[in-house]
C-alpha cells in the first residue's frame, strides 16, 4: 500500500514539474499542468518492475 502511495505522490510531483516546463514552454501554464498530471498519473498506474 505505501508503495501505491509513494508512486502518487511521485508522479505528482513528477507531473507537475515536466507541466511547469511545459506550460511554460507553450505559454499556457494549465494546460502544461493538465498534461503534466496526465503524465503523473501513467506514472503511478504502470506496473512496478523489479
């Protein structure tokens, strides 16, 4: 379960980061996070390979 937990709170931050830089780059700073939460949340879905 903390595993789960970690991998959100990672794609998050994850997310929000490649969206800042994102939005920024494109000049629409909701739309980079938008994308950017997107991304985080294929983050934390796919499966934990080890």
């Amino acid at each position: 379960m903390s595993e789960l937990i970690w991998r959100l709170v990672m794609g998050t931050i994850i997310g929000l980061g490649f969206g800042t830089v994102f939005g920024v780059a494109i000049g629409q700073l909701a739309v980079g996070w938008a994308v950017g939460l997107i991304v985080g949340c294929l983050f934390a879905a796919t499966p934990v390979r080890r």
